[in-house]
C-alpha cells in the first residue's frame, strides 16, 4: 500500500488530505457536541409568534431581535404586520394585559401587500435590493430588478429609497391555499348573551300566553 502510494504522488496526497478531513470534521463535531449554546426557549417561542416580516418597524434590525428584546422586558405591541393578532398571542405567552398597537411604529392593515417593479421606468440603481432584508429582489447594477413575489413580505421598506418612484406595493389576492375564515366579531360573548337573553324572554311569553289560554 505504501509503495502504490509513494508511486502515485497525487493518490497519496488525496489519501492524505482525505484523512485530513477526516480527523478535523471529527473534532468539529466533537466541539458542537460538548460546546452547544443553549438558545432561550422563550424567545424562541416570541420569534415563531411574530410575522417574520424583517421590516424593522418596531426599531429593531429583524423579528429575531425584537423577540430577544420582548423577553428582557421590552413592549410588546411594536409590531404592525402583525397587528393586534400577533400581541393578543404574545400577551398569552407571557401572560399579560394585551395593550393596543402602539401607533408610533405604523398603523395595522387587513390586506397583505406584494412590492411589484414596474421594469420598464427601473434604472437599475440597486437602491431597493440593498434595502429589502429578505434579498427578495433580482437584479444588477444598470439592469432591470424585478421582485419574487413569495419571497416578498411587504414590508415596503423599497418603496422609499427608489428615487425613479417605480415600485408600488399591490394586494395579494386570496387563494384556496391561504384562504381564512373570517374572525368571529369581538363581541360574540355579548351577541350569545343577547341570544340566550331573547330566546329565553320569547319562551317566556309563549308561557304566559298558554296559562291565559288555559284559564
């Protein structure tokens, strides 16, 4: 074996980096083993509730952060994509009074909303590609951009640094893939009372009529 090997430099030195390779991937996993950090579990829980949008709206550079900063005690209702929804949800997790959106950091909206590039007005600046934090705009320098759609979480933050103003931000339209019920009304609780309320008063009359028949 080591004769072939001293024959054929080049398969010994593959021999030898294989080998190598083989004892750095070794002590590489030997050190993720013994060295892992532990990740927060309630951040953790924060980040999967919140829209994952990246937008910064809540002053910080991503959700991951935000969520970090949530779980040392920051507000929890600093987040437009997510609306009401998402903080009624946190306010669960960390068993608190739901506050409202705080409406210094934008206001909540219904429709979700796709940034669409109109191609033929883009000067290719890269202006939008350097601001969007999911890198969900192609393109290159002097060169149409254009938008993929599902990677795009309409955060709108490319709609401002475009100094051609070609990049509008369109609904996106429901389909059978993410098509919801709507939300039942805040007020159901009260709507059921009033039900039980008025179903109970109509049997009561109903009562009254049939002694009056009786007698």
């Amino acid at each position: 074996m080591f004769e072939l090997l001293i024959q054929n430099p080049f398969l010994g030195a593959l021999v030898a980096l294989a080998g190598l390779a083989l004892i750095f991937g070794a002590i590489l996993g030997y050190a993720a083993v013994q060295f892992k950090v532990e990740g927060d579990p309630i951040v953790d829980q924060l980040d999967n509730l919140l829209p994952q949008t990246q937008c910064g709206q809540c002053s910080f550079p991503g959700c991951r952060p935000y969520a970090e900063a949530i779980a040392n005690g920051d507000a929890i209702n600093k987040c437009p994509p997510g609306g009401q929804g998402t903080i009624n949800a946190i306010a669960d997790l960390l068993d608190v009074e739901a506050p409202t959106l705080d409406e210094e950091h934008g206001e909540e909206t219904e429709v979700k909303t796709v940034a669409y590039i109109r191609e033929d007005e883009c000067i290719g600046c890269t202006k939008c590609i350097q601001a969007c934090p999911m890198d969900a705009i192609l393109g290159a320098a002097k060169q149409m951009h254009t938008v993929i759609a599902d990677e795009c979480t309409g955060c709108d933050l490319c709609v401002e640094p475009c100094p051609v103003d070609c990049i509008d931000m369109l609904p996106v339209e429901s389909t059978l893939g993410d098509w919801k019920w709507d939300k039942p009304p805040a007020s159901h609780d009260a709507i059921t009372l009033k039900l039980i309320a008025t179903d109970a008063s109509t049997l009561a009359g109903k009562d009254s009529e049939q002694n009056g028949e009786a007698a």
